[in-house]
C-alpha cells in the first residue's frame, strides 16, 4: 500500500516524537507537531485532524508499510515506543527490498564508464557491501551488452565534461580508411552509443555541418578558444526519432520502407518492432505480413534488414531493394569462391 508525500511526512514527524524520551507526548502533542511539519515542508496551513493521526499511528503499528512499530499508550494518554531504540528510518530491509535494490547496483555499475559517476560508483560500492544479499554471491540476473576494452571509452569523461561546459574542441580523427588523422574544430552537442559503440555528435564551426564521430576513431581532443555555438537545427531529444543507428544528416529526410516478413519472423517483428513507427499493412494467407516503417535511410538500417536473413526483403522503395540485392548477391558470391 504506497503512502504519498504528506503522509510520509507524518509518519517521520510521529517517530521523530516518540524518539524522544525526555517529554510525554498525547496525541494532541503528535497533531500539533504533524500540522508545523506540513506547514514548514509543504506550506499547508489547515492542520491534520486527530482522525488522521490516530489512522498514521496504526499504520505505522500494521504490517502494511513494513514499519511494526511498538507504539503503546501509558498512562490512558501518552504515547512512546515500547523498544526505545526503535526508529521506522532503522528498519531493516525484506528479502524484495535486497533483491531490488541489488538489481539497481548491477544497473547502475553500467555507468562505469563515466567517471563523472565515481561518487555514485563508490555510494554503490558501498550499497553492495551493506546489502545482505551480496553475502548469498548471487550471480546477476541483469546483464547489458558491453565491451569494457572497446577503444575511444577513455575519451567518454572528458567529451562528457566539455559538453556539458559548452567548450569547443580541436579533435584530430582518422578514418579507417585514412592514412592521416585530419583536424575538426567543433561544437560538441552529444554522445550516443549504438552497438556496443560510443559516437560524438556536433557541428564544425567553419560551416555548422552537422558530423557524427566514432570515439574509437578519434585521435587527440583538445580544448579549442573559439566561442561556442549551438546548432539551433539539432534537436538532441528528437533528433533520432526517424533513424535506426547514428547516420544521419540535419536535411535527412525519413522514407516509407515497406518489407515482407516470414510467418516466422513477422510473430517476432510484431512484438520486437524494427522502428517505433512500424506498422502492419497486410497479413497474408501464408502467415506472412507486410509492414511499413518511416525511417532516414542509411547504412544502419540496411544492416538491420539483413540481420533477419530470408525472412525478410524490403520490396519498396526500389532503390532499397535494388541496394539489398546487389549485396545479397555479392555476399552470396563470397560464399561460391569459398566453396570452390
């Protein structure tokens, strides 16, 4: 049964009063007190009723918040806790709340990379060793995709710190296929990662293009005095929204893609969408399904399509389909010289 925000205040003022022994408290005593909390925290000025108090000090008894609290009356008229030790903020945790709160550790550790965090990282430390159920060595039951030794993640830090103090950078990055690292100048805006790899969004300042690096491919960062400029064009919460990957421009444009799925593949694409703006146009006799997404196109989208093998083929629009073929067939051609 959650409590909400006023009644949580109660409850903490109640056992902040019966914590202290040194005065007897009645029950007018623990209204007053609950009326100046919610005065001071909330800014509420009609008081609580002694209705609610008396409804707070049995649910602070019951089992319902976990608290059991040993509140007795003496005398017919004060009230204090039988066990003055006790405290609701000392509760021990349940079983659940470990088992949450373990869950919460392994998640978070994901952010490791970041040391922006390493204050986080060592509160989490410190949870783990604190939390009873570490004790059991029980194995995780989340895992993420990850590659800790993936090149570029040391640059992860301080990309993160110049974007966030809006510092222009001189970054030397060489391609794969470059033989020489060429220099940027640019407005950092923002990191995405996409499988298992990191990329830096920003514009050049000689002309605002908008360019998405690979970290792994970034030489040397280093801070740049130039004015910094946002790009009013990039709208980092949305600008993703008509993409599956990384690679696109600020003029790019989404398509409709229409594609066939096997009766197979379409019972898995209809609960795992390809793009959140897939829909169903037809299912067909056999169990197949035709489908539609409105995405940009590019690289990432085709490796996607050609992730489900022969049970899917894109079959609109026809440059689409004609891209899929021609790779299909030079693939297939790589495995003919192989078996020859």
């Amino acid at each position: 049964m959650p409590a909400n925000k006023n009644a949580l205040i109660r409850y903490k003022t109640i056992d902040n009063c019966l914590r202290n022994h040194y005065r007897q408290w009645t029950l007018e005593d623990l209204v007053d007190a609950c009326s100046d909390a919610l005065y001071e925290m909330e800014g509420i000025d009609k008081g609580v009723s002694v209705r609610t108090v008396q409804g707070d000090i049995q649910m602070m008894r019951s089992d319902k918040l976990g608290y059991n609290a040993p509140i007795e009356v003496y005398d017919h008229k004060y009230y204090r806790y039988a066990d003055k030790d006790f405290s609701i903020t000392n509760m021990p945790l349940s079983q659940n709340d470990y088992e949450v709160m373990q869950e919460a550790i392994d998640m978070l550790r994901q952010l490791e990379d970041f040391s922006q965090f390493s204050e986080m990282s060592d509160v989490v430390s410190r949870l783990q060793d604190k939390l009873a159920i570490g004790k059991h060595n029980r194995k995780p039951i989340v895992n993420f995709d990850k590659v800790p030794d993936l090149k570029g993640l040391r640059l992860l830090n301080p990309l993160y710190n110049y974007i966030a103090n809006k510092q222009t950078l001189r970054i030397m990055y060489q391609s794969f296929n470059a033989t020489e690292p060429v220099e940027f100048i640019l407005f950092p805006y923002l990191l995405k990662e996409f499988r298992n790899r990191w990329f830096l969004f920003g514009s050049k300042a000689s002309n605002m293009l908008m360019f998405n690096l690979p970290l792994d491919r970034i030489v040397s960062v280093e801070p740049y005095d130039e004015p910094f400029k946002e790009n009013p064009q990039f709208d980092s919460e949305h600008f993703f929204d008509d993409v599956i990957g990384v690679s696109k421009n600020i003029t790019s444009t989404p398509r409709k893609i229409k594609f066939w799925a096997s009766k197979e593949q379409s019972n898995y694409i209809l609960t795992k969408p390809i793009h959140p703006s897939q829909k169903v146009i037809r299912t067909n006799e056999d169990g197949s399904t035709i489908f539609s997404i409105e995405v940009v196109i590019n690289f990432e989208m085709y490796s996607v399509f050609m992730s489900y093998g022969p049970g899917v083929k894109i079959i609109y629009p026809r440059t689409a389909v004609k891209y899929m073929k021609d790779k299909l067939r030079e693939a297939a051609e790589h495995y003919d010289d192989f078996l020859d």
